[in-house]
C-alpha cells in the first residue's frame, strides 16, 4: 500500500538559497508596538520565536522605516540606527535558534505618512505627484540610498534577507500607479517610467545585498488608499517582466490577491478576470507568494499552483499554524482590539496546539 501524497503545501522548498520546509508563511503584520527610538517592542523576539516554532517556517516581519524622514507612523520599528539593528538581532537569534528563516519588510510611507508625526521630526510631507513635488525629485536618490542602507542593516541585524513594500498605496506603489502617479518627468507618465522608481530600488537594494536576499511585494488589484488601476495588468506585468530580466535570482515576488479590499482584508468575490495569474506566467518557475484572507483550503489550492501561501490574522492567533494546517487542526480567532494594542495581550499569548511548542515560552 503506498503513502498518502503530501499536499505541495507542506513540501519543502526555497527562496533564495533559503531551504523551507513547508510552504506556509508568515505575512508581514504591523503590530505598533516599537520602543519610541525605533528599536523592536520588548516582546518582538518573543512574538517571532513563538511565529518559527515549526522549524523551516519562512517569516517575513512587520513593516520596517528605511529612515526617519520614510516613516510618518509611531510605534512602527526602523533599520538605520545601531539600537534598532542590536534589538532586531536578538529576534533573528530567536528565530534562527528555532531552525526557521526571516525576511525583513522595509518600508516608506510617502502620501501615507501622517504629517503630524513628520513635522514632529522636522521631516517634510512627500508625495509622489502633487504635494511638494520637487521635495520628491530632490529625495529619490535619498530613497534608494536609504533602502540600501537599510537592507545592508537587516542583513546585519542577522535577516536572511529584506522584503520591498511596495503595495497598499506606500511610496513605490504610488510610483507604479497612475491613480497616484501624474508626473511628467522620467518617473512618470509612461508605464516604463511609472516602473522605474520600483526598479532603482530593487537594483540598489540587490547590489548592496544580492538578488537573492531581495524580494518585493504588489498589490495590483486593492482598493487601500485610494489606489487601483483601472486596468493593473499592462503596468504590473511590465515591471514583474523586467524584474525577471534585470534581477533573475530574485528571492521571491509577493502579491497581494484580488479578493480582499482594504487593510482589514474585508472578502470579496472577484470578477474571473482579476487574477494575478499573469504575474505567475511571467515569474513562473521563480518563487512566487500568495496573500489575502487565505483558509487552509484556498492555500491548499494555490500551493498547487507552486506558490507559497502568506497568513496574516491566522498566524496571529495560531503562533504554530503550520502545524495546526498540517494536521488540520482547530484553528483559533484573533482578538482585533488588540491588533495594535501595546502590550502582550493579544501578542504573545495565544495558546498553542501541541504542548511541546508551549514548554518552551513556559
């Protein structure tokens, strides 16, 4: 009698020169709850050791500032001081200890930013298009540099690697986007140039690192911010096909699927025609991740088609969800009023499945 087939979900695999050892991840998951300088919460190791308990887990953080005047947010952790790069050393230790990888999601705000917060720092409010328009000109090589810089410290602050944001309306998705993007210049206007602020980032960051240790994220089809194309498909396939050329060994390419809308990844049911199949076809047989609202049945699916699959609420509350997906276990609902709540509560105290994984966090 032969053995059961292993659903492809549960199959080792890679991302870079990174061996996993089952295809489900942790989606970058902002929490506010950094120290005030920056530096991670002190509870973050606790938070991604509990997260890497099932050995060979990919694990892709929160949403990292690239630098002060990137960011716009309180409470969100940054890479460009020692403090910060000393505090996320001690949460790759602790998911390194526990035999799994974790990528770093760095982060630049543009219109998204709060301004108050901005002015506290003496920073100013950039945007693509629009609101101070020639700050932004002045400040592109200031981006990549700074995304470089702090790809160099994620990989200091012992990262596998580092993850671009570039999704949900921040600074490169208000670049690629012509809801976002009315420039008239070479960053703008044509969808080559709307691309080309993506692609100096991705160039600066795979020098300072290797290609292999970056990756990027896309969210053709949300609706967050005020952003979504009319048709995605043309600007999004041009720069996933050029990122394919230009950058062969990327890590990987993250997208965002067309059924969820908004931050709180409210369920829709799309038309057929809103897939990002397309981006498949281009990336294909690189390694491509799926995220939005997905259940152990829709990655059952699209892990067939040979992506990885990315939780988000689900991995809040199931810190071994790829445990409990594999023996198709009860899975536990997350506590939305303490999403961004500072404390523990609602962190790190979501119970475990398997008693041997809660022995250690005793």
């Amino acid at each position: 009698m032969s053995a059961p087939t292993v659903p492809v979900l549960f199959q080792p695999t890679a991302v870079g020169s990174f061996a996993l050892a089952h295809r489900v991840v942790l989606a970058p998951l902002t929490r506010f709850r950094a120290q005030p300088d920056g530096a991670p919460g002190a509870h973050t190791a606790t938070y991604y050791a509990q997260r890497a308990v099932v050995p060979g887990t990919l694990l892709i953080s929160e949403a990292t500032f690239i630098a002060p005047f990137a960011g716009g947010y309180r409470g969100v952790p940054g890479l460009w001081s020692e403090a910060q790069v000393e505090g996320w050393k001690r949460v790759t230790q602790a998911v390194h200890e526990r035999g799994s990888r974790i990528f770093c999601q760095l982060w630049a705000l543009g219109r998204g930013a709060d301004p108050a917060v901005l002015d506290e720092g003496g920073f100013p409010y950039v945007s693509v298009s629009g609101i101070c328009l020639s700050a932004v000109i002045d400040m592109l090589s200031a981006y990549v540099d700074a995304y470089a810089s702090a790809a160099r410290n994620a990989v200091r602050a012992g990262f596998d690697g580092v993850e671009l944001h570039g999704a949900n309306g921040y600074l490169i998705d208000q670049f690629l986007q012509d809801v976002s993007n009315n420039r008239t210049d070479a960053y703008g206007g044509f969808i080559e140039n709307r691309a080309r602020f993506a692609l100096e980032v991705i160039e600066g960051v795979s020098n300072s690192i290797g290609a292999e240790r970056t990756a990027i994220r896309f969210s053709p089809w949300n609706d967050v911010q005020d952003m979504r194309m009319k048709d995605p498909k043309p600007q999004f396939a041009y720069v996933v096909s050029q990122i394919a050329q230009r950058f062969p060994t990327l890590a990987y390419i993250h997208v965002i699927e067309s059924r969820v809308s908004g931050f709180l990844l409210v369920q829709r049911e799309p038309p057929p025609d809103e897939t990002n199949d397309f981006i498949r076809e281009i990336w294909s047989p690189r390694p491509l991740i799926s995220a939005g609202g997905h259940t152990r049945e829709s990655a059952l699916e699209f892990s067939a088609k040979g992506d990885l699959v990315a939780f988000v609420r689900l991995f809040i509350s199931n810190p071994d969800l790829p445990l409990r997906l594999a023996k198709d276990l009860p899975l536990a609902k997350g506590d939305r009023g303490t999403y961004y709540t500072p404390g523990p509560e609602g962190y790190i105290d979501y119970p475990f499945a398997d008693d041997d994984f809660a022995k250690l966090y005793i």
